[in-house]
C-alpha cells in the first residue's frame, strides 16, 4: 500500500512538515517573548494578584455564609492556596489563628502583616472585593447567607417539580420560549427568560412558585419580628414582609419612613443570620516577592546561539517525527486493510497485536469488535429462525381457519371467531415480549422506580393470578414473614413476578401448589415462587432463561407460553441491578428466586418521607406478560 497515498499528503510527510513549523515558531516566539514581554508580565502579575484576591474573598464569604462557624475551612482555604500560589491565614478579631493554608498556626501571629488583606464577614460584605454588584449587596449581607430560610429537601423537590411544568407550559405557549429554572441560594427555583426574572402572573400557574413554603413561613414571621420591633423603637409604624423582603405598610395610621425601614430590615436580617454564619475574621493573603528580571538580550552572540539552538531542535524534531510516523502509519495501515475485508463480508477478519501501547490496544479492540460482529451475526439469524418458528403455527391456523370459511367448509360462528382471537392474542403476546426484549437489549427499558411494599405487591400478583390458578386445580399460596421496602418499578416487578408464577402454575398438574414468599437476606430482597410440578432436569437448567426455549423438545404451545417469558423475568431482574436464579429436581418442582437490592445507589430517602402514603405514588394497571 506504498503507492496508495502520494508521499506529500501522507501521515508521516503531515507530521514531519508540521513538527519542523511548530518547532521553529516555538523558538522564535519564545526568544523574542523573553525580551519583550517582560513589563507585560508584571502588570499581567499585578492584575492576577488583585484578582487572586477578590476569588479567595469570594470562596471565603461564601463559607462563611454558609457555615455557623470556621470549622472545616482548612480544606477550603488550602485549595485556595494551590490555585493561587498564595499563603492564606485566617484569624479571629483577635489575631487568633484560625486556620492556616501552611498548617503553620503556631508561628501565625509572628509572621504575619501588620495590617488584613480584609475581614470576611458574611453580614458586611466589602462591596470592593466582592464580584457581586447591584441589588445582591444593597444591604451588604452576602445572598449565599439564607439561614432559616434554606429549604429542606422535600420542598425543594416539590417547588423543583412546580417549576419545570410552569417553564414548559410557558415554552409549550410561546409566552416565554427562553424560560429556563435557576435555583436561589435557598433551594428555591425561579423561572427566568432572557436572563430576567418573569414577573408574577396566573400564567401556567407560575403564581404558585411564589407562595412561601412552611420553612419561609417560619422564617418569615421570625424577620417580621425583628423588623417590627426595631420600627417600634423608632415609634414608626408596623410594615407587612413579603416572600422576596419587599414591605408594604400593616395598617391605616399611615406609612413608615422608606429609610427607617430599611436600616430595621438590615438589622432585622443580620440578627436572624447571626447564628447561621461564621463570625467575622481577617483574612491574610501573601506571597513570596518574586523579581521579573531581563535576563537575556538580542545581542550578537545571544543570536548566534539562538540560530545554532534553532537547527539542533530542528534536526532532532525532524528524525523523531520520522521514525514515530514510519512506526505510527504501520499498524493503521493493516486496521485498514482488515476494515476493507470486513466491508467486504470477511467476517474473520483479524489484525495481528504488537506490543502494549495505543496501537496495540486499537488492534485489540477492533478484534473484539469483529469478533462481537461475528457472534451478533450468529444472533441474529437464530433469532430469525427462532421468530419465523413461533410465529409460523399460529399464521397458519389463522390461515387455515380462514381459507375453511371462504371455501364454505366451516361456518363463521361464534367458536371460530373464539378461536381466531386467541391466535391473534398469542401473536400480539410473542410481539410484546419482542418488544420488550428489545428495548432491554438497547438499554432503553424504562423503570418508573420508587420505594415499593414488598409484601403488599406479592399479594397483589398472587390476586391477580388467583383465577388462572383457580382454573387449572392448582393452590396458590403467599408467605412474607418481614415485611421489606425496596426501590424498584411496581409494574416491571409485578409484570417479573407475574411472569414466574404464569410458569409455574402452567408446570403444575392438578392439585398442586404453588407457593409466593419473599424475604430479606443482606441488603436484598428475594422474592421465591415454588411450585410442586413436573421440575427441570439438570441438562436444561442453564438453557431455562434462553429466548424461545423450553422444556418440550417439539417446542410445542399446548401448555402455553411463548418462550420469552423468563428471557424477560431475567433482563427485568439486571435492569433493576438484581439477578434471577432457578434450583430444580425433576418430578419435584422447581424454585424460582429473584434477588433485587432493598436501595437504590446514592442517597436513601425513607419511605414514610415520600408523599403518598407507605408506597409512594398510587399503583399503575397491571401489566404482566406472558410465562415461559
């Protein structure tokens, strides 16, 4: 494959040519950026250090805010210290050490500057340092600091709801198509368009959004206190607070003066938010000298050497370059020839793998690919054999049904109809379950999970079921001792656990039984069916969750099922990251078990905190497939 490619527009020649440019230009920049950007870097250095300033003020009002106290700021401030390269110490009003970026809190008072960087007081913000303008400062108390005010998780999650239909309804309407949910540092979501807050209005109910919640209510009420208290002292009349601490006057003898309310409502907050922040400390920020000096020219000699420092570069850039292309082109060059025969329909196609590097991993993952093509191909024309096997019985009595009643050999009466629809419905069953199937194979099987009673969803499966049961002679029994909570989609689980017990009721001869349980071992929950029927021999046990398998070696449907049901059970089983396992002695029946974790990973958020009662939100209709 020499002559494929022209030598001026192939890798090698690319990276040579493009290696010799890059390498030249770095080395003349670089001389000429020593001589004359040197003033520029001190006033870049000037610049940097006023704004290393203001963002280690910032984080720190920040925590402040946040916090009730400086406990836990070491990991704050030492990261701060590693982005700016700047020694940070904190101290009490005092000059006692806080915290120290050098863990140097024994030598602190020593060594610092006689006068603070600044103070970080979350209630008095210095407007100078802090990259927040406009109304956020008016009153010079930080807006991150919220105290009573932060809302609790719960009401975050409703409000967070609330606030995403209002911004669809209002993009679905056209009224605002840039509306979009910001969050306030209290956890309540806003809706803003354009970059400006709507405006209140009955608009898809975005008038709901601004109804404070029983927190801000409290909290409210607690600043309305303290607000009509001081105007009190002042003999100035009572005003009414609103959610966003705009006032309006609470009676008839006339308004208070605008400024006196103002100074009351800035005290009023600062003494609510008292408690909830750290007191105020003085911050010192410093950092070695550091001496930006010329210390190279363009003299005679100096370009002698930048010209023989220039070629050297050069000479090793141009032979590196060589022989890392040459090494580089080799293998893409025989991926490509194995891609051109796999295009081709060589579906053996393979590479040969050198080496452990980032070639070798390529050539490796490309024969997992061909070989994962190779096994797919395999899959797939089983499954066509297996589709047009199960779907070729029931076509054909329709047909045939069909073709009787054109030609007048059977009457189109009422059990004929009967019959045709049970054909039909045994094909809609082997769709569905194809359906389901499929959407499990592309990762797009939806879960609507939420906390789930265990035992109550056992006892709806076996109603559900107690008809069919019922009709076959066979018992059907439900045994929960504890009672679990786990996390997990309610109409899946039951479609799972329906599953499981259609088989084994169909395996089950008259007078049997088939007995439901679950129970808890470890941090699972194991749901059992056990039935008392004809049971599963050991040569076949590892084929049971296989598609279009079973027992019957004439894959005959007389006892029902399309041969999909357990393939379902168990893609149902991973995708709640559980597993589903089946133990069997023939002429004894056979035991089901389905392992689902109790939580889900992340964050656990006990049932009797969900709304809706001990099992969340109401149950959806049944839906359960069809059996093995």
């Amino acid at each position: 494959m020499r002559g494929d490619v022209p030598l001026r527009r192939s890798l090698r020649s690319r990276l040579l040519g493009l290696s010799a440019l890059v390498s030249l230009c770095s080395i003349v920049a670089t001389a000429w950026l020593v001589v004359s950007l040197t003033a520029v870097a001190i006033g870049r250095e000037q610049g940097r250090v006023l704004a290393d300033d203001a963002r280690i003020y910032d984080a720190l009002v920040g925590f402040a805010a946040t916090h009730p106290d400086w406990q836990g700021a070491g990991p704050v401030i030492r990261d701060l210290a590693r982005q700016t390269g700047r020694r940070i110490t904190l101290t009490d009003e005092h000059r006692r050490p806080l915290a120290d970026s050098e863990d140097r809190t024994g030598e602190t008072a020593g060594t610092l500057p006689a006068t603070a960087s600044a103070t970080v007081d979350a209630l008095a913000v210095d407007t100078a340092l802090a990259p927040r303008r406009g109304d956020q400062l008016a009153d010079r108390i930080d807006p991150r600091a919220v105290g009573p005010f932060r809302l609790t998780r719960r009401e975050r999650t409703e409000l967070e709801a609330v606030a995403a239909r209002v911004a669809d309804c209002l993009r679905d309407r056209g009224t605002a198509p840039e509306a979009t949910v910001v969050r306030t540092p209290s956890g309540r979501p806003r809706i803003e368009a354009d970059g400006h807050l709507l405006e209140p209005s009955e608009r898809c109910g975005l008038e709901r959004l601004l109804v404070p919640t029983s927190t801000e209510s409290k909290a409210l009420t607690q600043l309305d206190r303290l607000v009509n208290g001081c105007l009190a002292d002042r003999h100035a009349p009572p005003v009414r607070l609103a959610a966003d601490l705009t006032w309006t006057p609470s009676t008839v003898r006339g308004a208070p003066d605008p400024r006196a309310v103002t100074t009351c409502l800035s005290a009023g907050r600062r003494a609510q938010l008292d408690a909830y922040v750290a007191p105020p400390a003085l911050l010192f920020a410093t950092a070695p000298e550091q001496e930006i000096a010329t210390f190279f020219d363009l003299s005679g000699a100096n370009r002698l050497r930048i010209v023989g420092v220039t070629g050297s570069v050069l000479l090793l850039t141009m032979t590196v370059t060589f022989v890392a292309g040459t090494r580089m082109v080799r293998p893409l060059r025989a991926l490509t020839g194995a891609a051109q025969r796999m295009a081709e329909g060589d579906q053996s196609a393979r590479v040969d793998v050198v080496g452990d590097d980032e070639f070798g991993r390529l050539a490796t993952a490309f024969n997992l690919m061909s070989s994962r093509r190779e096994e797919l191909e395999e899959m797939r024309r089983a499954l066509v054999s297996d589709v047009a096997h199960e779907l070729r019985t029931p076509l054909g009595n329709v047909r045939g049904w069909l073709e009787a009643v054109e030609d007048g050999v059977v009457p189109a009466d009422q059990s004929l109809i009967s019959s045709l629809l049970e054909e039909a419905m045994l094909l809609q069953h082997i769709i569905d379950d194809l359906r389901d199937l499929s959407a499990a194979d592309a990762g797009a099987l939806a879960l609507h999970p939420e906390h789930v009673d265990a035992a109550a969803l056992l006892a709806q499966v076996a109603r559900a079921h107690r008809g069919g049961a019922g009709a076959a002679d066979v018992e059907l029994r439900v045994r929960a001792g504890e009672e679990p909570w786990l996390y997990a989609d309610p109409v899946r689980l039951r479609q799972a656990i329906g599953n499981l017990v259609s088989n084994a009721v169909r395996h089950t001869p008259a007078h049997g039984t088939v007995t439901l349980s679950v129970h808890v071992v470890g941090g699972e929950a194991v749901f059992g069916v056990e039935d008392t029927g004809s049971g599963i021999s050991h040569e076949d046990l590892p084929r049971v969750f296989d598609r279009f398998w079973r027992a019957e070696k004439s894959r005959s449907r007389q006892s029902g099922g399309s041969g999909l049901g357990l393939s379902i059970v168990r893609k149902l089983a991973e995708a709640h990251g559980g597993t589903v396992h089946v133990s069997s002695e023939p002429g004894r029946g056979s035991v089901f078990s389905l392992r689902l974790p109790l939580r889900p990973p992340g964050p656990h958020v006990p049932p009797s905190s969900r709304p809706g009662g001990r099992s969340g939100e109401p149950p959806r209709p049944e839906q359960t497939g069809t059996g093995s």
